[in-house]
C-alpha cells in the first residue's frame, strides 16, 4: 500500500519550486514482509522511485533502463 499527496496550495515559496514546501510531501509505504517496518528515507524521494520499489519487493528485476532506483 502506497499513500501520498501533492504538495498543497501554489502559495508563494510552496508549489512548483525547489523551496522546502514545493518539495515536503507526505509519503508512506507498506508492503507486508517485504519492506521493514519503521524505516525513514531522508533522502529526496520522487514518485518516480515506486516503479524500480514495486519491482524490487515483488522480486522482479529492475530494468537497467529505468533511470531511478528502488527505495
């Protein structure tokens, strides 16, 4: 299970630019046994990351042409 949102309000310094809260959304993943609990990325994550992740813990190889990386 994947829950996430966009980054809110185009307010000045929020959506649509490289400021913290252009950039801060919420983010959660659950996937049984496969992934631990627990675990905080505090790296820069995209939504492009989920198709390598989704390959990874259903055991699948990730194509080397994909260009992101499993979480």
């Amino acid at each position: 299970m994947v829950v996430t949102s966009d980054n809110g309000m185009p307010w000045p310094r929020a959506k649509a630019n490289l400021y913290e809260h252009g950039v801060h959304m919420p983010l959660a993943v659950r996937w049984g046994r496969q992934v631990a609990a627990g675990r905080e990325a505090t790296d820069p994550v995209s939504l492009i990351d989920l198709g390598p992740t989704f390959l990874d813990a259903a055991g699948v190889n990730v194509p080397a042409g994909m260009s992101r990386k499993s979480l």
